[in-house]
C-alpha cells in the first residue's frame, strides 16, 4: 500500500465507524426478515430490551418495540439452541409481552390478552449449559470470547484466529505452565529455548506475545516474564496477528489472552496431589462458592506449592502461589469483582545455555549430557516476587448502555546469578571454547530486575439497532504506568569441565562489565472506538485507536548517566468482513495493525523507536449444526518493522524490517460423548525483508519453523465395563529452524550453522473416575500423564553461539478430589 493511500486509509476507518454507529435513538426499530437459522444463545437473565438486542444482533432479525412495554422488565435467561423467534419467545417467559408475527412475515411485541394462561409454546433444541466470554467452557470447545474484540462475542463470528485452551483440555494434559497450555495451537512455538523453569519462551507467527491476564497487560521485561500460575486461571486464548485498535501497545505475531478462575454462585472444591519425575512433589487447591446466604458476596481462593527437582543436577524447582478472590453483587445492575495473585518462585536455569562442542558439535572430550549441570550450584540462584491485587467491574446503566472498568496494579522483583557455558566469550570463535580435555570458559551473569506497572481499562459497550443493522458498540480509554529499572553485570567466569564439572569455585575475583544498567519509566494512554455490526447474515467489524506514548530513560552503564525523554503517537485501525452461513461457514477476511514501546536503548543512551506491524488476513471458520466442533482455516501476510533484538552479546539494536506469511488449519472439539480432540498445523514462511547487514537479507527469523503439527485426542468410556476409564495421546512436530539472530552472522562459526534439526514427541495420560467404583468415591479421580513419552533426546535450539536442551520424559501421577 502506498503512503499516502496509507495514510488516508488508516484515519478514515476510526471515522467510518462513527458514523455507521450513530445511534438512532428516537426512532422505533425497524422490521426486517426473520433470521430462520438454528443458533446457541447464552444470555442471563437482564434488562429486557437489551437481552431482545443482544438476540436481533446475533441473528440479524429486527423487532418493532413500544419502549414503554419493556421497560422495567428483566428477561428469562436464554441457554439453548433456538431460531431468532424461539430465543425471542424464551427470553419473554414472565414479562406478560408476547411475539406477534404479521402477515408481512414481520415481528413485533404486544401484551399477554388478559385471561391468558401461557405463552406460545417453544420447542427447544438443544439445551448446554450457559457459557460468557469470561467463564467456565464444558468440554474443549469454547463458543464465546472477549478476545480480540473485549466484548461477549460467539467465537465463530470473531473474524481472526483465535485458539482456545479451555479448563479441561488444561486438566487433561496436566498442563503446568503456558508453554503447556498452547503447545498443541497452530502459529506458535513453545519452549523455543527448550526447557526452561524461569520463564515461558514463546513466539506466535514469528515474534514474542503479549500477555493480558483479565483485559490487562502483563509487565514483561527482558528476564522479568510473569510466570502466571496455570491453575488459577479459567481459560487460555491465543490471538494471532496485531491487535493494537483494541489492546494498545501488542507486537504483531499476537497476543495471549488469560481469564482468571472467578467466584462462582455454586460452592464447589477440590484438591489436587500430585508426585512425579525429579522428586516432584505438589499440591494445588480450588475453593468457591457464596458466602452469605443470598449470595451477594462470592469468593475463590486458589494455590499451588511445588517442591521439586529437575532435569538439571542440582536444581531446584520451588513455587508458592495463592489467588483469592471475592465478588460483591451490589444489585442486579452492577457487580464488583476484586483478583489478586502471588506468586514466590526459587528455581535455577534449566535452559543451561550450553557451548556449540558436546551438543551439535563433536569434542574429544565426549558429549555433554542434558542433564549435566554446567553452573555451579553454590553460586548460582534465580529468586522471583510477583503480586497483583486489582478488580473487575460492571455496571448496566440502562437498556443500551452498560460500563466496565479492569484495574490492576502488579509488582515483580528478579535478582539471579546464572553461569553460561562458552558461546559469546568467544568473539568470532564460538566453537572454539571447549578444549580437547573438557575444559569449557564460562561466563558470570548477575542480573537485578524489578517491574511496577499499574493498568487501567475503561470502556462503554451499546447495544442498540440503526434499521435493519445491529450494532455492538464499544468506546474505551485505557492507561498504564511502567517502571523499570534493570541491570545486567556479565564477566568470566572460572572454567569448568563438560564433562566432570567443577562445583563450588571462587567467584569474588570476576571482574564484571555493565552490558545493561537502566532505569526506564513509561507511560502510555490510549482511546479507541469499535463497531461490530450485523445486517442478516454480514459482519462488519470497524476500529480505530489513538495511542500516546511517554517514554523517559535513564542509562547508568555509560558515561555521565545520560538521560533520555522521548514521545511517540500512534494511530491502528482494524476492519473486517465475515459472512455467517446457515450452515455453519463463516468466511473473513481482515486487516489490523500494531504499535508496541521497545525497551532499553542503543549505545547513545537514546531509547529506541516503538514497532509497528500489520497484517491482511483471509480465513474460514465452520462450526457443523448440531456438533460440538469449530475447524478453521487462515492464510496471512504480516509486516513488521523496527524490530529491535538483543543478540547473544547482549547488544539490543533496531534491525529493520520483517515479513511473514503464512497458513495455518486447526480443529478443536467434543467429536463424541466419548472423544475430544484437537488438532493444528502451521506453515509459516518468514524472512528479513530490511536489514542493516546485507548477509541477513531474507535470512527466515528465529525460532519460526516452516512446518509445524499436532494433535492430541482424548477418549473416555462412558459405559460397560470400562466406565470411567480414559486415554489420552498426542504427537507434536515440529521442524527446521534457523536460529541465528540478524546481525549475529560476522561472529558466529559457519561449522554451528545456526540449524536445528526437526524433532517430533509424544505425550500420554491415562485416568480414571473412581467414582464408578463405588458411590462413596464420588468426586476422587486418579491419572498418570506423561510428556516426551519415548524420552527422545533433542536440541530444542541452537544459535550459533548456545544450544538448548529440549525437555526430556517427564512423568506425574495425580489424585484429584472434587466435592
């Protein structure tokens, strides 16, 4: 797209949308032909007229209304499968209005004759349980979602890829962290730097996700990550491709989008014990439920404490974490629901940041086992403090209108010590450090991070028609405050063997260089406007966002302290167009844009420039009538330029300009009472487009495969003698990359390459119900989950300077009582 098209473009969608979404508030609504098509509603009970809107929204019929009839009146909840009249007819029950239909075919609302005994019978279709963007999913398919839009959205009319981990398919797989929860996703890489106890590694169509827990960013820093505790949260979605019109500052490749476990009106409990490989040993902990007897006020209350080992000698795995939470229903109107999180990590580096000689490539001295410990224990440590305490509310100001508003104030506090083993203390001879007898040279690393952020969302959502076009209109204004100070020491460290490491040495004679010492403050609002319309069976989505960005540096690693103080204004629109078939296909397409603050600074002490990206995307969603699956298709092309990457030598520097293009296929569902499944595959070609370094033109980028599959099925026997009893197993492929960061190729060996083999593993669970046993064991449940079940050994990456182990047989036994 040329400039100045672009620059014509992107200002007209925010002001499009205004005026498509002008409501039209005097006018009565307009008639319009019937939405025949069978579809899911989920809708609790609420105001009258805005339940009536939310159903002509979401299947495109238009209503005549005297205002005066619904006024004051509250519907009947709507959870089942109906045609727009039927859901109309539900959400009626006890208000005294019913449907009339005139001869024209048209729709309007007229009081129960009086003497009259019932409403016209409806026949339901299909009863499920009722499901919200923000809530528990039955099964592993989720029908609705937030993300991507912030409001109550049926996931199959979203017009983006969206991937969701639901509570069960998490309780399934035993996943214990987020690199877990989205392994099985198309678009994305997991534990790209192999395994890795400190932090989640991720990339999502080429580049690192954002974080948002509850609608807030998380902060992130270069060894701060937020580590959110898996259990406490209710759901995972992963979005990819930009979404800065909506979210503010997110990179391109995507976002992930976490829901915390909230209070439910139903008191329930269970605990959960499980034992495991490397003398794992945890509990974790759910309870829930009403705390007086009218259910004003609900509280949850999650945790884990882990004690465990790891892959690593002498290397520890600790974690103690607890989420309370309380929800207080002020009235029927309005609810307020405070989340707050702790978390006490003390862990070690099982990423171990192995030399090139003994893993890819060949030494005298032997092979370096995935298990030997490099470091030096006595020495070594890596402490991690992260709290939240924030709320959620929602207030219904009237038939149309209705207010929510997140806040969150989180603090995180780092300081390790970590050795690596060779790589970048050998300036253009990475394969050289490892001598013929074993002796590697080692660097010292002291790392001191701490992050403060607080973050704030206030947005409007309406609910009303303009004729014959639904609209869902969200107006918002969001802020965050972000500090950070942080400082990285690096020096030599004394050698070691590879291959009987020397443990317990002298580190006080290390002399250190300050390759990072910053103190960094941001702060960054942003106001944004989205209209999602309905005309029958199109979708139009149209948003725009104006973000500001305040950015003041401090660098302390060079000389004079200099100081830095930069503003950067953005604008990033999204528009999309879906068509809703009545059977079950939804075609889009979409574009969307992003903008996103990088940390640090160059060697001037001048912080760098923010990022930005967009992407046109085209996909197919298709949910078959009657089941309980969702299989998608998407093609994309994503930009993205000022990128900024800190290299093996620890220098951060802008690098230009990326491209990815690529096709991803998914399917997710409940394919029987018996078997659940999910399946993806992702082709992802990736390239440098804009470099400062003409070796790196079109070089792919790291850790971004071509070629990535998976799938893993679950298969529970309901009855006969096997009642109660369930398999699981899953494959997970992925192959080559070319792992060497732009601007790294003049230092590194032509001999490592910077390759890394394709690998493919295996999990497996078994479980069993013991409640099928006898009556008394109701609620107890056992099961045995085991990840790289053949314990196939494999380098997860190497890149040209490390190489990383990739995560070996891991196997846990879990008993689980739910009452």
């Amino acid at each position: 797209m040329s400039r100045s098209l672009d620059t014509l473009l992107r200002p007209s969608l925010l002001a499009v949308a205004i005026a498509l979404c002008t409501p039209l508030a005097s006018s009565p609504l307009i008639a319009a032909e019937q939405a025949s098509s069978v579809r899911a509603y989920n809708l609790p009970a609420a105001p009258l007229a805005s339940t009536l809107n939310q159903i002509a929204s979401q299947a495109g019929l238009a209503l005549s209304l005297n205002p005066s009839l619904a006024s004051g009146k509250t519907s009947a909840p709507v959870n089942g499968q109906f045609d727009a009249a039927g859901a109309l007819r539900e959400a009626l029950h006890g208000t005294g209005l019913q449907l009339e239909q005139s001869s024209a075919g048209t729709f309007s609302l007229v009081a129960v004759p009086e003497g009259a005994l019932a409403l016209p019978a409806t026949s339901i279709l299909g009863q499920e349980n009722s499901e919200s963007a923000w809530g528990p999913v039955d099964g592993y398919v989720a029908t609705r979602t937030a993300s991507g839009t912030k409001t109550d959205t049926a996931l199959r009319e979203v017009p983006r890829s969206i991937s969701i981990a639901t509570r069960e398919q998490m309780n399934d797989r035993a996943v214990q962290n987020l690199d877990d929860a989205v392994r099985y996703m198309p678009g994305v890489v997991a534990s790209s730097y192999g395994s890795d106890s400190r932090a989640e590694w991720l990339k999502v169509r080429g580049f690192e996700p954002t974080q948002f827990l509850d609608g807030l960013p998380l902060p992130k820093g270069t060894y701060t990550m937020p580590k959110l505790e898996t259990w406490d949260l209710e759901r995972v979605a992963l979005l990819r491709g930009p979404a800065s019109s909506v979210y503010g500052q997110t990179p391109p490749g995507g976002l992930l989008d976490m829901v915390s476990r909230r209070p439910e009106a139903i008191s329930g409990h269970e605990v959960q014990v499980q034992v495991g490989s490397y003398q794992r040993k945890q509990i974790s902990f759910d309870s829930t439920g009403p705390i007086d007897d009218e259910g004003q006020f609900l509280y949850r209350v999650s945790g884990v404490v882990r004690d465990s080992n790891t892959a690593i000698d002498h290397n520890e795995d600790k974690r103690y974490n607890i989420a309370p939470s309380l929800t207080w229903n002020i009235d029927e109107d309005t609810k307020l629901t405070f989340l707050s999180q702790f978390n006490r990590d003390d862990t070690g580096i099982t990423s171990q940041f192995l030399p090139l000689q003994g893993t890819k490539l060949s030494t005298p001295a032997g092979e370096v086992k995935y298990h030997k410990n490099l470091g030096d224990p006595s020495w070594e440590f890596y402490d991690k403090t992260y709290y939240a305490l924030g709320y959620a509310f929602e207030h219904r100001l009237n038939d149309v209108w209705q207010f929510r508003q997140n806040l969150r104030y989180t603090k995180s506090d780092l300081s390790f010590q970590g050795i690596t083993a060779g790589g970048s203390f050998w300036p253009n001879k990475p394969d050289q450090a490892v001598s013929d007898d074993g002796t590697v040279r080692r660097g010292a690393n002291i790392v001191d991070e701490d992050i403060s952020q607080f973050a704030v969302d206030n947005h409007f959502q309406a609910d009303f028609n303009t004729g014959a076009i639904a609209h869902t209109l969200l107006l918002g204004l969001d802020h965050q405050r972000v500090n950070t100070n942080y400082k990285w020491l690096f020096g030599e460290a004394p050698t070691s063997n590879i291959i009987k490491p020397v443990y317990g040495q002298d580190f006080s004679k290390v002399n250190y260089f300050a390759y990072n010492d910053y103190n960094q403050k941001r702060q960054g609002t942003g106001v944004y406007l989205q209209d999602q319309m309905a005309l029958d069976n199109w979708r139009l989505t149209l948003g725009g966002r104006q973000d500001w960005l305040h950015t003041d540096t401090t660098f302390y690693n060079i000389a004079n302290d200099p100081r830095d103080t930069r503003d950067d204004h953005a604008f990033t629109g999204n528009a999309a167009l879906s068509y809703v078939l009545d059977s079950g296909f939804t075609p889009y397409i979409s574009y969307a844009e992003s903008f996103q603050a990088e940390g640090g600074g160059n060697a001037k002490g001048q912080a760098f420039e923010p990022s930005t990206g967009q992407q046109y995307e085209l996909g197919i969603k298709y949910q078959p009538p009657g089941t309980d699956m969702l299989l998608t298709a998407a093609v994309y092309d994503l930009t993205r330029k000022n990128i900024v990457l800190t290299d093996s030598l620890g220098v951060s520097r802008p690098l230009g300009e990326a491209q990815v293009r690529g096709f991803e296929l998914e399917a997710v569902g409940n394919v029987t009472d018996n078997l659940k499944l999910t399946a993806a595959y992702t082709y992802a070609n990736s390239k440098m487009t804009k470099v400062g370094d003409p070796q790196d033109k079109n070089r792919p980028l790291t850790l971004t495969p071509e070629n990535q599959a998976s799938v893993w099925a679950d298969y529970t026997w309901h009855t006969g003698v096997l009642e109660g009893f369930g398999l699981g197993f899953g494959v997970r492929y992925i192959g080559e990359t070319d792992n060497i960061a732009p601007g790294n190729l003049s230092y590194v060996s032509k001999k490592s390459d910077g390759h890394t083999d394709a690998y493919t593993v295996y999990d497996a669970a078994v479980h069993y119900d013991l409640g099928r046993l006898d009556n008394s064991l109701k609620g107890a449940s056992v099961a045995i989950n085991a990840n790289n079940v053949f314990d196939k050994e494999y380098l997860s990456t190497c890149d040209g300077f490390y190489c990383y182990y990739g995560d070996r047989r891991n196997v846990m036994a879990s008993v689980n009582y739910k009452w």
